[in-house]
C-alpha cells in the first residue's frame, strides 16, 4: 500500500478495496486483520487486491520475490546435491512415517550445534 502512495490503515484498505470490488464489501474490522496478518483474503478478493496495487497475487501472500526465493533455493538444492544425497532422499521417502521421524529427528539433533 505504502508503495503504491496510500497509508497502510485498515480504514484506508477499506474504502479502497470496497471501491475495487463487486461482491459483498468487507468491514474494517476483516480488512484490519489483513493488514496485522490474522487472515488471508480469499481467491477473488485476493485478485481485487491484486489488481488495485497493480502486483502478483502471490506477493501479497508470499515474501515479496517468491518466484526469485523459490528459483535460488532449487538452485542451491541442483548445486549442493550429489547422486548419492539423491539416493538418500528416495530411499527416505519410501520409509514408514516412524522411521522418517527417526531420521528427522537424527539429523536435527545433529545439526543443532
């Protein structure tokens, strides 16, 4: 919001979203937990959102480069992984769900340093 010019107040959201959307209009109390992060708007007004502050509907639910994160993290796993990690990870995941945690909680302990 501040991005686009208007003040991050959910009376601000209110009028605005309400100007941008069709469907019953939200109260301010909705819009306010928003803005404080207790709810996520649903698909439509999502769009609306959207639409208005002219950004992808993904940014206004995920960190702001999501598609950037999700591209250097898929990287890092390409770099970092060798076959034999990769065989690892497909015998773990043909383990029982006890045995997976058995494991979980194996490497956690020993990466907690």
């Amino acid at each position: 919001m501040r991005s686009k010019g208007y003040e991050a107040k959910a009376s601000v959201l209110e009028r605005e979203f309400n100007l941008n959307y069709s469907g019953k209009p939200m109260t301010l109390h909705g819009v306010r937990k928003w803005l404080i992060g207790e709810a996520i708007p649903s698909g439509d007004k999502l769009l609306t959102l959207a639409k208005w502050l002219e950004v992808p509907p993904e940014e206004l639910v995920f960190e702001k480069n999501i598609q950037k994160a999700i591209k250097e993290r898929d990287q890092l796993w390409q770099k970092e992984l060798g076959y034999r990690d990769k065989d690892v990870f497909e015998a773990y995941l043909k383990l029982s769900a006890s045995h997976k945690k058995i494991i979980r909680d194996m490497i956690i302990a020993l990466s907690d340093k």
